[in-house]
C-alpha cells in the first residue's frame, strides 16, 4: 500500500471512532450496552488513554532502551497537578493545563539529568526510588493538598460544564481520542527523526554512539523527557474522565502494568504498544464483569475462585502470549500480514 493510500485509510479509521458517539448499535459481547451508551464510551475513552501512556512508555523502554520503574511517577504528575491546579489553586482549565505542561516538563528535565548518570539496573533502581518518593509524598498529603490515601475528587463546579454530567460523556471520549492521535504522531515523528534513530541506536550498542562523537547522555535525556511529558499529558485526560485523583496511579506496581502493556502489545512497535495499553485496560475492566457473572459464580470452587479473580486471568493471558506469541499482538499480526508494519517504526 502506498503512503497517500495508507494516510488516507488512517484517517477515515479515525473519522469512524470519532463516530461512535452516534453508534448506537448493541454490541455485545463487547459491551454491556449499545456502542454510545455513556458507560461504553468511557470504557473506550480509558483505553485510549491506557493506549497513549503505553506508547509514551515505549518511546523510552522501546526505542531507547531504558528500563524505567518510575513511570508512574509522571501520569501521577499529570493527574495530581492538575486537580491540585483546579482545586486547591481554583484556576480555570486553561491555566491549570498550562501549569500542569509545564511541571511535565520540568520534573523530567530535573529528575531524568539524575536518573541518567547510571545505566542498565542502577538506572532503573533510581527511577524506583524517585516513583516511590512521589508516592509517599501524595499518601502523606503536604498542606492538605493531596488529600492522602482518600485520594482527591474534583469539585462539582470545577469544570466547564460541557466536561461534566453523563450526558458530556462524549465529549471526554472526543478529547480522548484527540490525546491517542497527538500522542501517536508525536511517538511516530519522533522515532523516525534523527534524534530517534540515535535512540535506536544506543538501544543496540550505546559505546558505538559515543565512538562517532555523539553524546549519549543528551539523547536519552531527550528520551525520557519526551516520554515522561506525554505520560503527564495522558494523565491530565484521565483525570477529566474519572473525575478525580487517586494514589493507585503513583505506586510502582503501577510502572509495572505498563511494562505488561508493552509487552503484551510489542516492544519498540508504538502502534503495538498502544494495542496493548487498549487491550490490557478493555481486560480488565471486562473481567471484572465476568468475574461477578452468575455463570462463573456458579461454578465449582477450583474453577470459581481462580475465575473471580480478574489479574489472575490476566496474568495467565500474559504468559501464555509470551510464551507461544513471540513479540506480543504486533508480532502475532506482522506474521499473518508481513507488510502490516510497513511503515510502523517497528524494529
């Protein structure tokens, strides 16, 4: 397929989402309720997001090759900034989205020039320990801004009116559409720019980048800023679709889904990756409605219990996919068409 052929196909898939607020056909198993229902298009909408944050964590784990345990730590950003910047600061949505862009980019930049001075497990024991700082931060909730492990809801009159009420639902479901497709061409330019290329490259052998002259330490900088910044992004948008903050989305058991996201979707694919984050979201949400199902219910115990548990269902998933689906979903589909990931950016 050529390039105008597939840019064209691209954007008519985009045309169809975007269309599903007005879809109102059942679609079950899929969904409980028909495609436009609201509880359908939030579901849709935390899956584009998990999907935009499974790509941010790629670009760094991916393409350059750093194993980050403190990823988490830059959603949180995104999440808390923003309700803290709407509810304890009361500024407009804005402001606070100003405000928020701009520590996303400065927690980074200070933490990453740190981070970066060790490589390989070091590295990732550093991240580790900056997530877990940041966790402990929010659960000792400083000046009552936080509000500690009962998390931080967001006003009723905090946001605009048309971000609020069931029946805007397909509003946040729009902007998180809008989040996956920024964040997919933003990850899709970047690792297919010179600065990416040297990404891929230290990834395969970062002695031979220094050997050519060029300076390891700036690009992996570059790396983890950018990554870290669309995960603050990604963030920000499920803080408008949930409504509020919780201290689940800073522990580091939660930089570890993503790491399964990754996996599961295929490592260093960016699109692979942001069918993983969908996947692994849809999954667990799902699960949890077949888990309480009068069918599993019913069951004999040996079968009930392991059944009613939705992450040992994933678990068992996870490692059935590694072990018998070599490069996860992407790989499964780039054997069944080779010419699938053309142009992709996979390695």
């Amino acid at each position: 397929m050529n390039p105008v052929a597939r840019i064209g196909l691209l954007i008519a898939a985009i045309a169809l989402v975007a269309a599903a607020p007005w879809v109102g056909i059942p679609l079950p198993p899929l969904f409980s309720e028909a495609l436009n229902a609201p509880g359908s298009l939030n579901l849709l909408a935390l899956c584009f997001v998990f999907g935009a944050l499974a790509l941010s964590y790629d670009i760094i784990f991916g393409f350059a090759g750093l194993l980050s345990f403190g990823h988490a730590l830059y959603f949180a950003t995104g999440v808390y900034v923003g309700a803290i910047a709407l509810t304890s600061w009361h500024l407009g949505l804005p402001q606070a989205i100003a405000v928020t862009l701009v520590i996303s980019i400065i927690l980074p930049l200070v933490v990453g020039a740190v981070c970066l001075r060790v490589r390989d497990i070091q590295f990732a024991m550093v991240t580790l320990a900056f997530a877990q700082a940041g966790s402990i931060l929010v659960m000792q909730n400083p000046f009552g801004l936080t509000g500690g492990e009962e998390g931080l809801a967001l006003g009723a009159n905090v946001l605009p009116s048309f971000l609020t009420g069931v029946e805007n639902t397909r509003n946040l479901y729009w902007i998180a559409l809008a989040l996956l497709v920024a964040v997919c061409a933003i990850g899709w330019w970047s690792v297919n720019s010179s600065p990416g290329r040297v990404w891929q490259a230290i990834r395969e052998n970062e002695r031979r980048v220094e050997v050519i002259g060029l300076n390891p330490y700036l690009y992996k900088l570059g790396a983890f800023v950018l990554s870290s910044f669309l995960a603050s992004a990604a963030g920000f948008v499920y803080l408008l679709i949930e409504g509020s903050a919780s201290p689940d989305v800073t522990t580091a058991s939660f930089t570890l889904v993503l790491l399964v996201m990754v996996v599961l979707g295929g490592v260093g694919t960016l699109w692979g990756a942001v069918l993983g984050g969908m996947v692994y979201e849809y999954l667990d949400f799902r699960l949890v409605v077949l888990s309480n199902a009068t069918g599993v219910q019913s069951l004999p115990a040996f079968l009930r219990i392991p059944l009613s548990e939705p992450l040992f269902i994933l678990g068992v998933l996870f490692i059935i996919l590694v072990l018998f689906v070599p490069g996860g979903l992407a790989g499964a589909l780039r054997r069944l068409n080779p010419a699938f990931l053309a142009s992709s950016g996979s390695h």
